[in-house]
C-alpha cells in the first residue's frame, strides 16, 4: 500500500473535535502511541532481559500502525501529502549518505 492511499484510507476513521482545523489532537496521538509503543519495549526488557516473543512482536506492531494513523491524520490536518513527505525524508537522508553525514546530529548537515 502506498502512504498516500493509506492516508486517504485512515481519514475515514478521523473522529475528534474540529477536524479539518485540529493539528494538535493528532500531534498528541503521535506522542501518545509512541509512548504505547517504547513502554512495551521497555516492558520486554524488564520481563523477559529483552528477548522479544512473537506475541510482543504483534503488539508492538499494533502500536505502530496506531502511529502511523495518527501521523497521516496530522499530514492530513497540515495539509501535507504523506507520500511526498516519505519521499522526501528518504530524499534527505540520501543527501546525507552521499554527503557521508548520516552521522552526527542536527537537522542541517
């Protein structure tokens, strides 16, 4: 599946106050699922010394695809095509291989 269409696909699902001028109930969710996501790694290290069993597997992946909703729906709200900004962030990050500075920090480089 391609983002864009994922994009378009996700929106029908879109339920909250003021959408269509509302960035910042989906940038929450982002956050919010990112937590989801990190906490139940985190529980795979404490429980079981970070050996991850399938079932973890699956519900991480949940979580993700919990994400990733949440950021077409914040493309959606900026009216930003998820396509382009996947195509765009793998644009950059070639810039930096070829420049050899995948390494090191900040946006610029």
């Amino acid at each position: 599946m391609k983002f864009s269409e994922y994009q378009k696909l996700a929106g029908q699902y879109a339920v909250y106050p003021a959408k269509g001028n509302n960035y910042s109930y989906p940038a929450l969710g982002v956050t919010a699922e990112a937590g989801e996501v990190v906490n139940k790694i985190k529980r795979v290290i404490r429980d079981n010394d970070g050996i991850m069993s399938e079932g973890d597997k699956k519900s991480i992946g949940h979580e993700i695809g919990d994400v990733l909703w949440y950021l077409a729906t914040l493309a959606t709200e900026l009216d930003q095509d998820l396509g382009k900004i996947a195509q765009n962030n793998l644009d950059k990050l070639q810039g930096r291989k070829d420049r050899g500075t995948l390494h090191g920090a900040g946006d610029i480089r």
